[in-house]
C-alpha cells in the first residue's frame, strides 16, 4: 500500500499516514505511534494533507483526524496523478516534435504523408501499433475496389491485429462491398471484427486505443489523392471515439 501511495504522488511519511487513517480516527500521538511517523513531523504532515484536501480534523479534545471517504481520496489522487502525466507526456511530444522537425527527422507523434508511400507507411500504423482497439469511419468516398493492391496489404494487417486479439470496430457505408478478407474475417470472429452500416462525409478516420488518431484527408481515394495525418493525442481521440460511438448506435448491422 506504501508503495503504491507513493506512486500516486505522497511522500514516504505522507503515505504511512494516509494508510492508517484510512481504517480508524487517531488523535495526533495515536497516529504518530501507529504510523510510525516520529511525532516531530507530525504537524507538518496534517498539514499538508489538509491543504491537500485528503484528510480532516474534528473538534474534539483531543483533535481526531480521519478520512471521510477512502474513495474520494483515492480517486482525487488519482486524478492529479494522471493530470500530471498527461501534462509531461504533452510537453515531451511537443519538444521531441519541435527537434525532429529542425532537424528534418520524421516525427512519430504528429506526421504528415503527402504521397502514396507516406500514405502507405502512416496507414500501416493503426494496425501494426494497436493494443486493444480500432475504431474505423469509412466515408461515402471510400472505394475498396481501387488500389487493391495496397488496400489487400491492409486488410491483412488488419486480420493478424484480430488474431492476436484486437477488437476492430469499423463503419462502412450502406451499399460498399466488404472485401472477401475482411467478409470471412467478420464471419469467423464477429466479435473481433464488427461492422455497421452508416452513410457519412465524416472524415476518413482511426480511432487506436483511445490515444492515436489517422485521419484521411480525402473526397475520392486515400492513396490517389489528399493527404494523411497521423497524431498522438487522448484529447482529440477522445474527442473522435465519442462522434465514432454516436455514429455506431445509429448505424444498421451488417448482414452478412
């Protein structure tokens, strides 16, 4: 418990506290005895746990301090915790981004593809760095019958990121033909791969593990024309999952 305290951001000896309140009231001397928190520094300790809203004291004499809701505490550390990861991870993406680019190096976390090979290798990474999930909108441009050829590539992709266990969700316009692939692939796993029917000018877009983000640039063919971009960031994929889910409850099953 220590450990995992410390890990959401309290000190050693703010962490040995917090564990015993969580279970009993104690007055300061009780605390300091049961804690193991020499009596010294307790003062200074209920102090910042006060200020950090995690603990309170009562009137009586002598004063007992106490956790109202354990679960509150825990989540709003919790909270902060993640708060302030996600602010760190932003600031490094931002930095790592700023060098690569003066340097002309290629930027993992925000890029670009203006060509067919960019196009290939960005819309190669939703597959191939999926954890969990895939989220897919296919607008009413979408055209599986042109460029088979890389679009086979990618329906591959797509059925080895199923086998080892990624859930893919996707939405197809109502009268697009599924290819074969992915067809058989809704077949045999339609729990893994599931498709619904929904006609939309929405952008082109992959939603990955609700962190990443592909969006397609196009009003005809991905490959053929327009552009890609390829971003790091829980906010917009949030943001996306959130319209991609609306989209999902009211499009039509497919009929396989």
């Amino acid at each position: 418990m220590i450990e995992d305290l410390k890990a959401v951001g309290l000190g050693y000896y703010e962490s040995k506290i917090i564990e015993v309140l969580m279970k009993e009231k104690l007055n300061l001397r009780e605390l300091s005895k049961k804690s193991g928190v020499p009596f010294g520094k307790i003062y200074s300790i209920i102090k910042s746990l006060k200020n950090k809203k995690l603990i309170k004291e009562n009137n009586s004499r002598p004063k007992l301090v106490y956790i109202d809701n354990v679960s509150e505490v825990i989540s709003e550390l919790l909270k902060e915790k993640e708060e302030k990861e996600k602010k760190i991870t932003e600031n490094l993406r931002n930095i790592a981004t700023e060098i690569d680019r003066s340097k002309k190096k290629p930027q993992r976390f925000f890029q670009i593809g203006t060509n067919i090979q960019d196009n290939k290798r960005i819309q190669m990474r939703s597959f191939t760095e999926a954890q969990n999930e895939i989220l897919q909108i296919l607008n009413i441009h979408h055209k599986p019958e042109s460029n088979r050829e890389s679009k086979t590539i990618w329906e591959k992709e797509i059925m080895n990121a199923v086998k080892r266990g990624i859930i893919f969700r996707s939405i197809y316009p109502k009268k697009t033909t599924l290819p074969k692939i992915l067809d058989n692939l809704n077949k045999k796993y339609p729990e893994k791969f599931q498709v619904r029917r929904l006609d939309t000018d929405f952008t082109r877009c992959d939603i990955i593990d609700g962190k990443k983000v592909l969006l397609k640039l196009i009003t005809s063919d991905a490959i053929g024309f327009g552009g890609t971009i390829f971003v790091e960031n829980e906010d917009l994929a949030y943001n996306l999952k959130a319209i991609f889910e609306e989209m999902w409850e009211q499009g039509n099953p497919h009929v396989i």
